[in-house]
C-alpha cells in the first residue's frame, strides 16, 4: 500500500543539466533534479524505501514526485530514466529524479552504413566465364570455392507501426533501388539478409525501430550452374552416356544446354533464381 508523503520540496539548488550534440544531427541532454521527501512518523524504513523507489509513486500533499518515463516540463522528448532514493534521517529522504533527452525517434533521419561480408562459396566458372574443368573436360569434384565479398548495407530507422520483416527476409529486390549515396542496383541486385523490429519506447512515445542488412551482389544473386550430367535428353527420352568402353559413366560430363553431350564451343551454363523477389520501394528508404 502505497504511503502519503508529508511533503514534497524540490531543491532547485541542485538543478543541473546539459545539452549536447549527436553524430547524425539533432541534439540530446540530461537534467538531474532533486526533492526533499518527508513521511510521516512511524513508518518502517524499508516500506519508505520501496515507496520512494516505486515507477509510479506520487502521492504527497503539497508536493510531487516525478514517475518515470515522464516528460520534463516545456520539453516532451526529456523523461525521467531513473529515480535514486538516498535516507537522510528518520521519516526523511533525498530523491535523484534523472532524466534524458532524445530526438523525436519518428523525425530521426534513417542511417546508413557500409561494411563488407566475405563468404566462401563454390564456383563453376572463372572471372572470365571460362569453365573451371580439367584437361579431360571433365568438372572437378567436389567444385573449386572461394571467397567472395559483397558490400552490405546497414539501415537503422523507426516507423510508427512494424514493418513485416517476414515479408522481405531473404528476398532479392524486383525493382530498381537507389540508396541514398545515389547509386542506384537493377534487379536481382540485392539481398535483406537480417531484417528486425524491436518495440521501443522514448518519454510518452511507443515505435518500432529497425534493423536491416541488405548484400549487394553486382552479377545478381541468381546462381549459374555447369550443365552437366550422366544422362542425355532427346524427345522426351533419357539415354546413359557410355565410355569409350561402353559403359555407362559415373563422373558427369559437360552437356550442350540442350541435353546433348557438349563436343566444343563454349561450356553452357543454366540460370536459376533462387530467391524469392520483394518490392524494396515499398521500404520507404
């Protein structure tokens, strides 16, 4: 049960408090205030403790304390983060209400920023397209890998309400995107590889802020496959490929993109999309 306060004092002696600039604009502060608490006699200690100390205390006569996440006064976007009870005697008590300043979160500019991602993948080919092959023609087994890099695009921003983070995890953007760098990625470009919403709170405001990484893969983020294999297709029909011996092969040869055994020419590749495509427009960056 929550206790009547005698009285409540501010002590604008101690008033203290400062402003400061941000990195991306907009400023912040703090304010420390301090109030002079005073029960009335007989009550346990540790029941004015837990009074002082409560998220929604504010009972007084004459007097008010501050609870948190209220908003200074004359300024919305200063609430109190934190309140330090101190006991100075019987019945008496010192109370650090503290508070912080931020930028209104639905007026903060998105922010970007760029970093590499190195993945180890397996390849069919050489930068120049060349077949990665033996001198028998044959493609190695297991694949060659190596290390690809990919720029990645981190993206902060707060909406109102959560964007559907299901609905662009993974997927490759189906229309042009241009970053605020003014480089603009065609489709097929890009990737949201993690994309979260966390519920968040400043003074009397609740939104969502988010987090997004987007991978850039400038020869698209489709996959291009050797085609290969143990069989041929002709009318519908599969026919094994034999040796010189006449028996059948167990290690897969190069195939002429129309289900034919390649003789010469260009190896042939087949182009799969396997991502699934979202709208990055509809992101509103």
């Amino acid at each position: 049960m929550a206790l009547s306060a005698k009285s409540v004092l501010e002590d604008f002696r101690e008033l203290t408090g400062q402003t400061e600039t941000k990195d991306i604009g907009g400023f912040g502060g703090t304010v420390v205030r301090l109030f002079n608490i005073r029960f009335y006699d007989g009550n346990d200690p540790l029941e004015e403790f837990v009074n002082v100390s409560d998220v929604g205390y504010a009972i007084a006569t004459g007097g008010y304390i501050p609870l948190l996440w209220e908003e200074f006064p004359f300024d919305p976007w200063m609430y109190c983060v934190s309140k330090v009870p101190s006991w100075v005697s019987p019945g008496y008590w010192e109370l650090t209400c503290n508070f912080s300043r931020v930028e209104e979160p639905l007026r903060q500019a998105d922010v970007w920023n760029y970093d590499t991602s190195i993945t180890n993948e397996p390849v069919d080919a050489a930068y120049d397209g060349t077949p990665l092959a033996n001198s028998a023609h044959e493609p190695f087994d297991p694949p060659i890998q190596i290390d690809v890099a990919d720029v990645v695009m981190h993206v902060t921003f707060n909406r109102e309400t959560r964007i559907a983070t299901e609905d662009y995890i993974n997927t490759v953007n189906s229309d042009t995107f241009t970053a605020p760098d003014g480089t603009s990625y065609t489709a097929g470009k890009l990737k949201i590889k993690i994309f979260n919403a966390v519920l968040t709170r400043a003074a009397g405001l609740e939104y969502y802020a988010h987090t997004i990484e987007i991978h850039v893969r400038e020869d698209k983020w489709e996959r291009s496959f050797l085609d290969q294999g143990l069989r041929t297709l002709s009318g519908g029909d599969y026919t094994l490929i034999l040796d010189e011996a006449g028996t059948p092969i167990t290690t897969p040869v190069k195939l002429n993109g129309s289900g034919g055994v390649w003789v010469s020419g260009d190896a042939q590749f087949l182009t799969f999309d396997l991502e699934n495509t979202s709208t990055y427009a509809d992101l509103g960056l």
